[in-house]
C-alpha cells in the first residue's frame, strides 16, 4: 500500500546484498513510496550481481562505493545529485561486516588488524558517508540520514563479538554528528536498533538460530521482521518524523525492556 510518504525525495541507500538484506526490503518500500534513489554496495558485493534485479525493479542506478574508501563514497554522492537531479533528502547506512565474527576468533583473542578493518567498514563508514555529503553539500534542509544497529551496544551478548563495540561506536557518531547536521542544515540522524534478523550478515553470528528463537521468546510483540524495518526507515525518512534526531530507536518488539518474559521462564519451570 502506498500513500507516497516519500514522493519527490531522492536518497542513497547502502547494503542490499541479496533479497534478505534489510535495505532491499527499504529499497522496496522506498520505491512503492515514491522516492527514487541510487543503490550501492562494495563492488566485491556487485559480483554476485543480485543487486541488478533490485535496481531494474526500483528503476535505480548502481554505484558501487567501498564505505571505507572516501575517493569512492565522493564519487558516489556526485554521481547520485547528478543522476538524481539534486541534493539528497535521505541516506540508509545498512553495513556491518567483522572479520573477527568471520573467522571465529573469540573476544578475548581478537586480531587488531581484523579489529580495524570492520570497525572501519561497520561504525567509520558512517562518519565518511556524512563527511562526503557534508564536504559536497549533498544534503537537502529537513533531510534524513539512518544507520542499522543492534543493541550488544547496550548489552552483552558474547558470540556478537567485536561487532558489539562498533555498534556502539557507530551510534556514538549518529548523536555526535547529528548534532552538527541539525545546526548546519536541520538535517536528522538517528540508529535503529533491530531485531535479530535472518540475513547473511547476521547468520554470521555464532548460533544466530538460537539467538532468533530467544528474543522470539522474549519480545511481547515477537522479533522485527526485516520488511517491519523497513517500514519504520520509511517513516524515519518521511516529513513525519521531522524533529527526531540523534536517538537510537529501537525497533525489537519490545525486547530491550523484558527483564524475562513468562515464555522463556516456562522454559526453566519445565
Ligand atoms: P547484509 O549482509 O544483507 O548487509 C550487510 C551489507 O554490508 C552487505 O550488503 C555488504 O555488502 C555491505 N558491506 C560490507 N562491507 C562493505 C563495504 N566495505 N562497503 C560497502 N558496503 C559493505 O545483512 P543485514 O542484516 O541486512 O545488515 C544490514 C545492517 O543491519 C548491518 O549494519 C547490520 O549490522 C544491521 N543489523 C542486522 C541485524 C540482523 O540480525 N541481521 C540486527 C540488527 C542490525
């Protein structure tokens, strides 16, 4: 359904990898909403060439941009006024790899070279994507910028690894950078902290399965799908949420404030 809370805005949006991903379902519900948009991943990503059905779908242009790499992301946010015909109204920063999660190492062994790398791509990332659209000027007055976070920034989850740390780094960056963004041109930038989601990136989590069927347990309304998110990045990126910034905003089914739940205490009562 469409009531084209997003016509007329124009946008980039980071991380559809395949048709799990969370920004694909984004990039879904932007287009049904009106909005047009460039999509880009890391030309590593581009290879598996999914990304060409989204983009034919949506009527979307591919850049492909490294989110490290600020020769990419400048070529990136040019590229995107220019195709686009204007400044930007919102930016999806949906990216999280860590190398350590990758590779199995445990908490206590981290490799630091690793550790840089997908702190770099996971939490800087955000800091580089706002600093090119803040050196280029490619944002638009009331404008909207999200990033996807998880709430091992508040609490510990221990197969989250690293990425817990970057987490939290990144949603330091929303509320330090949002600060600037809102003086300067009145522009938003907030976290949504999501339920444990099915993708390729989360099953990346050591029993990410387990991990599904307990905050299941926990949450009253159940986990966030990821089309769920995508609803609540619409409305983020719509006029109707125009003075919500620098918040993390979670969007779990109620998760972060169940001490324990009767589903999970039955579990122990068995
Ligand atoms: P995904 O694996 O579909 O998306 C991650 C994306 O990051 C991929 O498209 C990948 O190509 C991209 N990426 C990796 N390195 C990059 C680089 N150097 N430059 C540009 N892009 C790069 O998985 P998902 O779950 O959709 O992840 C999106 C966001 O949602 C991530 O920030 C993740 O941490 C966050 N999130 C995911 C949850 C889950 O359980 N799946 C829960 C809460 C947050």
């Amino acid at each position: 359904m469409s009531n084209n809370l997003l016509k007329g805005k124009r946008g980039i949006i980071f991380g559809a990898l395949n048709k799990e991903s969370i920004a694909w379902k984004v990039a879904e519900q932007c287009h049904e909403q009106g909005a047009e948009f460039v999509l880009t991943n890391a030309p590593i990503a581009m290879r598996m060439g999914e990304i060409n059905e989204l983009a034919e779908k949506t009527g979307s242009k591919i850049i492909p941009a490294d989110a490290t790499s600020m020769e990419d992301l400048e070529n990136l946010f040019k590229g995107a006024v220019e195709e686009l015909g204007g400044p930007l109204d919102f930016v999806l920063h949906s990216i999280g790899m860590s190398v350590n999660v990758r590779k199995g190492k445990h908490y206590t062994e981290l490799n630091y070279d690793w550790l840089e790398k997908g702190w770099d791509v996971s939490a800087v990332s955000f800091h580089k994507v706002m600093q090119t659209a803040w050196n280029l000027d490619a944002m638009n007055e009331w404008g909207s910028i999200l990033a996807l976070t998880y709430m091992a920034a508040q609490r510990t989850f221990p197969d989250y690894n690293d990425m817990a740390d970057n987490k939290a780094y990144l949603e330091s960056i929303a509320r330090s950078f949002g600060y600037h963004w809102g003086v300067k041109k009145k522009v938003r930038v907030n976290t949504i902290s999501q339920s444990p989601t099915m993708t390729t990136a989360g099953s990346g989590v050591k029993g990410f399965d387990g991990f599904i069927a307990y905050a299941e347990k926990m949450s009253p309304l159940g986990n966030a799908t990821a089309d769920e998110c995508a609803s609540y990045c619409v409305m983020m990126f719509s006029d109707l949420t125009k003075k919500v910034t620098m918040q993390n905003l979670f969007h779990d089914g109620g998760f972060s404030n169940v001490g324990v739940s009767d589903m999970v205490m039955d579990e122990f009562m068995k």
